[in-house]
C-alpha cells in the first residue's frame, strides 16, 4: 500500500525550544518509518517580524542542523529549505484568493498584535497563515503532526483547500492536523501560563535544545511553582507544577499519572531534580550530534541542496494542476 504523506515545519525565527521538540519534532521522529515525511526550515515565515539577513541565515543553519540531530533521517524524509523552492510563495499568491479577509483576521499571532494596539506589523504577518497553507498543500498532504498552536492555522489550510476545490475543481488533497496526547503545549518555565516560545525575550524562560547541562538545571532550579507543596497534574490551580510534570512524561514517554504516583508524598526539590534529569537526557545527546553538524557546514548544504531538490519535483506537480485549474496560462 501507498504511504501516507506528512509535512510538518518550524520557522528559523531562534533556537529551537524544548517546546518544538516534545510538542512537534519527537512526534516526527516516531513518524518517519510509517509516512512520505517532508520536514522545512520555514525561513520565508521569518521576515514575518524584523529580523537581520544575517541572524535568519544563521537560525536556518542552526535549525537545519538541529533537525538532524534530533533524529531527522534524509535516508528516509525530505529535508529542505522553503526558499530554494520558490513554488512556495507561487502558490501562496493563488490560495490569496480563496483565503477570506475574515478568516486571516481570525489567526491569532495578527490578531493578538492588533489587540495589544501594535499597528506596525507586517502585510506578512497578516498573510503567513496562507503561505503555510501553501506549504502544506504542494506535497499533497494527508497529516500535519504540529504543537496545539498550530491548530489554528491547518484548519484554515483545510478550508483554503476546501474552497479552491469547490471553486476551480479538484485539486488538492485535504490535509489533518495531529497533535501529541502530551507535550501538545509546553509552557514557560518562569510563566507556565503561556507558551514556552522561542522568541521569548527571558532565555530564563525556555529551555533550548543547545543549553548546557548546567544551563538547565539552572533553569529548572528557578522554575515557578506554587506554596501548595502538593505533587498533583491540575493546569489551572498548579500550572507550574503541572508543565514540569508534562516535560517529564512527554521526555520518557511515560502516563502523567505514573510521574504523579512516583512523586506523591516528595517536596518540589525531588520534582525539580527529576525534571532536570528528565531534561538532560533527552538532550544531551542531541546537543553533541548538534556540534557534530554545526562544524560540518558542507554536510548541511548538501542535504540541503539534495532535499531541495526532491521537494522541488512534487511541488511543481501540484502548482503545474492548480494554475492549469485556474485558468492560468
Ligand atoms: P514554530 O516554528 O513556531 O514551531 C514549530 C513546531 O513546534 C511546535 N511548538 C510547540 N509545541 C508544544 N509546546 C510549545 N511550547 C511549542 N512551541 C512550538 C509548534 O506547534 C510547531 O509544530 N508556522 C509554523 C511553521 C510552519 C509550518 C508549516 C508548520 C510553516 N509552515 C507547515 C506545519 C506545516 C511555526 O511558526 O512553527
């Protein structure tokens, strides 16, 4: 039988966070025997927000990098940058046309701005949620593996695809969010009630997947929790104390509620030298493969070039159908 294809993505805006990783890149990992797996450095998303040539070439290395070193097999998965597939901002132009006002309006990172009163943002930052559609759609996508706040946006790619079909006819395959059971959303570790996001101005907040040992039991060890002293998974009234547990499950693969009976009955000292631990060995091994990777640059390149390549093929497939089904000499 013919394998399903799956396409998932982060956008080189900083270091990838312990967030990427539990809640999107180990779900990739588990993935890549059963799918057709395109995996990108989204960096056109980049410019998104104001950021240096310089610092945007440097994160799409360093993530590059970081997708290998995580597990991220180009034996096995296309592994390549959107900018050397120019189809992506092709087709981001034609599903601008079947994308409603309302619905971009609808995406939160534009509306959260608007809300805030910041007005100096970007048409991209308006827009991105369209050429993330356009992504998606040029592989002829069935999953979409991605953290929950990524939810959003596959269900407007859905409906974009949904009515370009209606419309011009059919086209594109329509594609399905999936998101883990744990680790779906990881929080800061200074604000455990919103995302742990790596573009946080705290780096006291995040964990990345280059910190040191030492940089995370630092990081644990400030961690905020609560005055309850009290080892329970309950979001609303413990958050801090609930993401840690999360962290720890989603890292060993092991229920919440076994990490709860583990540590019924400990004080906050015995979670946080558990998480820690947890913490350190899932990514010390990616940090030594990351040196490996950053001090072979040529390495990169050629996978980056070969992947290029590869996806390269299929997008121009399916951009070739949708402008012949536009109408679009
Ligand atoms: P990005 O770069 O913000 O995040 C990459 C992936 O990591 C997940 N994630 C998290 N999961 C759990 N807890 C967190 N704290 C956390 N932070 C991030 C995200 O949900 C995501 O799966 N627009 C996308 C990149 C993109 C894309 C695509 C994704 C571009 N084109 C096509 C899928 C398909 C983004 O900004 O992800």
């Amino acid at each position: 039988m013919k394998k399903q294809i799956l396409y998932s993505a982060t956008k080189p805006t900083g270091n990838l966070t312990l967030g990427n990783y539990l809640g999107a890149i180990k779900n990739w990992l588990s993935l890549q025997n059963e799918y057709n797996c395109y995996f990108c450095i989204a960096n056109l998303h980049s410019h998104t927000i104001e950021l240096s040539a310089d610092f945007v070439k440097t994160k799409t290395l360093e993530q590059l990098a970081m997708f290998l070193a995580c597990g991220l097999d180009p034996k096995k998965s296309i592994i390549y940058v959107q900018s050397m597939v120019p189809e992506h901002a092709e087709l981001t132009w034609m599903l601008n046309c079947t994308t409603m006002m309302g619905e971009a309006n609808r995406m939160t990172q534009y509306k959260d701005k608007v809300a805030k009163g910041i007005t100096s943002v970007s048409t991209a930052l308006f827009t991105y949620p369209v050429l993330m559609a356009a992504d998606i759609l040029l592989y002829n996508t069935n999953i979409v593996p991605v953290g929950e706040d990524q939810v959003q946006h596959v269900e407007l790619c859905r409906d974009i695809a949904t009515r370009f079909n209606h419309r011009f006819g059919p086209t594109f395959v329509i594609p399905k969010a999936v998101v883990p059971t744990v680790g779906a959303r990881i929080k800061g570790l200074l604000d455990p009630t919103s995302k742990m996001g790596k573009s946080d101005d705290d780096p006291n907040n995040i964990i990345f997947l280059h910190n040191t040992n030492e940089e995370i039991t630092k990081k644990i060890k400030r961690a905020v929790t609560d005055s309850l002293n009290n080892i329970a998974f309950d979001e609303q009234n413990q958050p801090g104390v609930s993401n840690l547990l999360t962290i720890i499950s989603a890292c060993e693969g092991v229920p919440i509620e076994n990490v709860v009976a583990e540590l019924t009955g400990k004080g906050y000292g015995a979670l946080k030298q558990r998480a820690t631990q947890s913490v350190i060995n899932t990514i010390a091994p990616i940090r030594e493969k990351y040196n490996y990777y950053m001090s072979h640059q040529d390495e990169l390149i050629k996978i980056a070039t070969d992947g290029a390549r590869k996806a390269q093929k299929v997008a121009h497939e399916t951009l070739l159908r949708a402008k012949q089904n536009m109408g679009l000499l």
